[in-house]
C-alpha cells in the first residue's frame, strides 16, 4: 500500500503521459530517426488566454529540466514551466472529430475556445 501511494504522489507532482501519447510519441520520434531528441512541454507567455502550451523535439539539456520517462520516452519540462504542468496529463486523441494532443491541466481556471492557451 505504501508503494502504491508514493507513486500516486509522484504522478501528481509532475506531469503524466498517457499510454497513447507515449505512443504517438514514440511513433513520431522514430520518424524523425535522429538520436537524443526528447518530448520537450513548455508553458509560453500568448494565446487568448494568457499562457499557451508549447511541445517540440528537443536535444538540448537546460539547468533545472525536469525529465521524466513514459516507457521508453523522454519528458523534459524547464523549471519555469514544471510549476504550471504540476499533475498535467497529456494525451493523444484520434478521432473522427479530432486528432492531436491533448493536455488535461488541473491547475488552469481557464481556457479559450482553440484549447491551446490557458490561465
């Protein structure tokens, strides 16, 4: 039981990647076939409502990353960010309405009409 607690503990405090972003994520990397990159998510200053979710490719290691591994896959978050991500789960989504990524934020009071920006 204690086991089970310490990581629910864990998936609160930084950010979770679902089986199926992992995946699409994985996919999308073995595409680009270079070496090192990882799943970078940064919270960015724009969008309607004043904070956008930015995800890139990354090769570049920052002082303060926060890097987390879903099955294989690398998840860098920079220590500003970290703080807006915290218990964030992202998602991939492949519908007949929708398809991309998806970021379920508890800690946004807000989000405008495109689900990109938030505050």
């Amino acid at each position: 039981m204690t086991v089970e607690s310490s990581e629910t503990t864990q998936q609160q405090q930084g950010l979770l990647l679902t089986d199926a972003a992992a995946g699409k994520v994985r996919s999308l990397l073995e595409q680009q076939g270079e070496e090192g990159l990882q799943l970078r998510v940064a919270v960015q200053p724009g969008g309607c409502s004043g904070l956008r979710y930015q995800l890139f490719f990354d090769d570049r290691s920052m002082d303060g990353d926060v890097v987390s591994d879903f099955g294989g896959v690398s998840v860098v978050t920079d220590r500003m960010s970290a703080p807006y991500l915290t218990g964030a789960t992202v998602d991939f989504v492949d519908t007949i309405e929708k398809q991309g990524f998806t970021i379920d934020n508890p800690n946004a009071t807000g989000s405008c009409a495109c689900g990109d920006s938030f505050n």
